[in-house]
C-alpha cells in the first residue's frame, strides 16, 4: 500500500472521530493514534503503519503489545478502535487483497521461469550423456 493511500485513510479516521490529530500525550491523541495502529496492522507491516505515522517501528509494537489491556480497562479506547477498523475495513480490505493476488501472481511466474530453467537443464544433461 503506498503511504499516501494509508495516511488519507488516517485522515478519514481523524475525522470520523472529530480530533485534530497531534503528536501530543493527551489521553484523546494517544488513544486515537494507539487504536488506529493497531487497526492497520491488519492490512499492513508495523513499520509501514510506522512511516505513515512519521514514528518509529517500535512504538507500533508498543501499541500493539498494549492493545489488549488497552480494550479492557481503558475508557474511550475500544470505542476509537472500533471506529479505525471499520475506516480500514472499508478502505483498505480490496486494496490489501489486490496486493496479496499480485504478489502471488509474481511468484508463479517467477517460478515457472525456474521451472522452464530446470527443465532446459535436464534436458541438455539427457542429451548429453547420450
């Protein structure tokens, strides 16, 4: 997924939740920006969910590693993850799916040129050792 594909869909996330987002610690930004890492970790590695953040990896292994705690005892934050999913569900599941199909499509055909190579090869070893 290109970055500003997946910074567009934190921006609807944003909106959706009515919060100018910053990089500030107050609890309304870190929940915001907590639950909707965690949602695009779903459709996307950690370090791309990262960049689109201008942070580092690790703060989304942070988030994630919170992330179940987070949804039992702290107050606003299922609520905002729920909303994150339902923005990358509704914006990111094709797009995830069309890159996963090409991806495999990639790799049949660069297996069926190592499959055409290893035929080519026994086939001149057999005429040769003939």
């Amino acid at each position: 997924m290109r970055l500003d594909e997946t910074k567009k869909v934190i921006n609807d996330y944003y909106l959706a939740l009515n919060i100018v987002p910053n990089t500030t610690r107050y609890r309304e930004q870190v929940q915001a920006r907590s639950a909707m890492m965690v949602a695009l970790c779903a459709f996307m590695s950690k370090t791309e969910v990262a960049k689109a953040f201008d942070m580092h990896h690790a703060s989304v292994i942070h988030h994630m590693k919170n992330h179940e705690g987070n949804l039992a005892s702290w107050t606003g934050y299922a609520e905002k993850f729920e909303i994150a999913e339902r923005v990358c569900h509704g914006k990111l599941r094709m797009p995830s799916i069309e890159i996963k199909l090409s991806r495999v499509r990639n790799e049949i055909k660069r297996l069926k040129i190592i499959e055409q190579q290893l035929e080519s090869a026994t086939t001149e070893n057999l005429i040769n050792h003939e």
